[in-house]
C-alpha cells in the first residue's frame, strides 16, 4: 500500500504517532503546568518521523540524504533567513502598534517569547523546542514529504490547499487540551481553518522560493507560534491572525503563476 499511496500512508501513520502521544492530553483536558505538557511537543514530531519512515522505504539512503540535505539548506537568499527568524517578530510589532492606536493598549512586550502552556521553562530552552518539534517536527513531513509529492500531479496552490485539510484534521485533538482552541465556537473554528490555509499558501510560496529548504519553513514557523502564542491581549491575536491571512493572500498570486509539479523535489 505505502508504494501505491504514499501520500494516503504518510498522512495515515503521521496521525498515528501523533494522536497517541496526545491522546493523554485530550483526555486531561486544558490543564497547564503538568509533566503531560511535554507531550505536546513530543507529538508533533509525528510528521518528521513518518516523512524518514516513508522516504526510507519508498527511496532508500538516496532519498534520506535528499530529505536531510532540504532539511538543513541554510544556502539560500539572505532575504529569507531575515523573514524566517524576524518576520513573526516584526508581524508582531506591527499588530502592538494596531493595538495600540485601535484600542488604546499595549500587549505585555516583557511577554514576548514567553509560554503560559510551558511557564516553567526559560526563554531559550522554550524557543529551541518550538524550533526542534514545532518548526522541524512539522515542516519535514508537510512541506519536505507531502508538499513536494502533491506539486508533482497540482498546481502549487491546489497543493497548499489540499495539504491545509490534512493539517487541519492532524490538529484535531489539540481542541481538547489547549485553552485557547478549546474554547472555540463554529464560526471561531472556521477562521481558525482559514488561517490556516492562507498560512500553508504563505509555507509553500517560502518552500518553493527558497529552493525547497525546509530549513526556512520550519524556522518561520516556529518562530511564528512563539509570537502568536505570547501573553497578550486576545486583540493582538487576533490582529496578528489577520495579518498573516492577508499576507498569505497576497502571496496566492506566486502560486497561481507557478505551472504544476514546479516545486522542489
């Protein structure tokens, strides 16, 4: 089955090793603070591990080393590095300046950077487990397994498309232990899908400009949930949830240009 439908085996073994390493979490429910905290983290690293086990079964030491070899591409442009691991700060201090002038407020800046899920870990510590579980532990699989695969038969949007209903449907159990998430209504969840689809459009044009490093993508988006997730007001949020679905949109024109199967491989 995995030579026939890769991509069906993949998606279906990363939910696997996900689910089981959260599924204590869901049925703790949105408590913060425990030692289960952690498994968080350690279920996210899911679609890495499904990406080598379906690349060394489908392609060998050949196709690992191409997997290794992406996912560590730091030769690319300086522009991307710069967006990598200062866009989400600057998306950030845009939104406490909308904030600011909209409605009169600053967010906490001291709280930048900082976690209420993992309070009990420093800064650093906290910032290279986003980027190790969250960044790599994601994109491996996403963008450095499934996305190249999809871009070969779709266009690099219907790709980023069809990739944002599987990762929304990987989040599932995250509604049962995340505060935020869990507290969500219909029309909440729907603009959390959104966001999500404009953000895997916004993954794959920095996939694909990048020369297929998933090295970028994995750091933004990182960096990225560190932003997003500091103490703040839910306003700045809510603003930074916008402006990253504007910028996604802006960037679907890339997509729309690119031919089919252009992507990185």
């Amino acid at each position: 089955m995995f030579q026939r439908y890769p991509l069906i085996t993949f998606f279906i073994l990363t939910y696997a090793l996900t689910w089981l390493a959260w599924l204590p979490l869901a049925l703790r429910g949105p408590v913060y603070g425990d030692s289960l905290s952690y498994l968080h983290f350690l279920g996210s690293l899911g679609p890495l591990v499904s990406a080598f086990v379906m690349t060394g079964l489908l392609s060998g030491r050949s196709g690992l080393r191409d997997l290794l070899g992406r996912a560590f591409r730091w030769r690319v442009a300086s522009g991307w590095h710069l967006l990598a691991w200062f866009g989400p700060a600057a998306l950030y201090a845009i939104a406490a300046v909308m904030v600011r002038l909209v409605w009169r407020e600053w967010p906490l800046l001291s709280q930048f950077g900082h976690s209420e899920e993992f309070a009990q870990l420093a800064m650093p510590v906290y910032w290279v487990l986003s980027i190790v579980c969250y960044g790599f532990g994601e994109e491996v699989g996403w963008r450095g397994f499934a996305l190249p695969r999809l871009q070969q038969k779709y266009s690099s949007l219907t790709s980023a498309v069809i990739l944002s209903l599987f990762w929304a449907v990987w989040h599932l159990p995250v509604f049962w232990f995340s505060a935020g998430m869990s507290k969500m209504g219909p029309a909440e969840i729907v603009g959390w899908y959104f966001s999500l689809l404009t953000g895997s459009v916004l993954l794959t044009w920095m996939y694909n400009g990048a020369r297929g490093s998933v090295l970028i993508v994995a750091v933004f988006h990182a960096m990225l949930d560190v932003a997003m997730t500091s103490p703040s007001p839910g306003s700045l949020s809510t603003v930074m949830g916008a402006l990253l679905t504007i910028w996604g949109v802006i960037s679907i024109g890339a997509l729309v240009r690119a031919k089919p199967g252009t992507g990185p491989a």
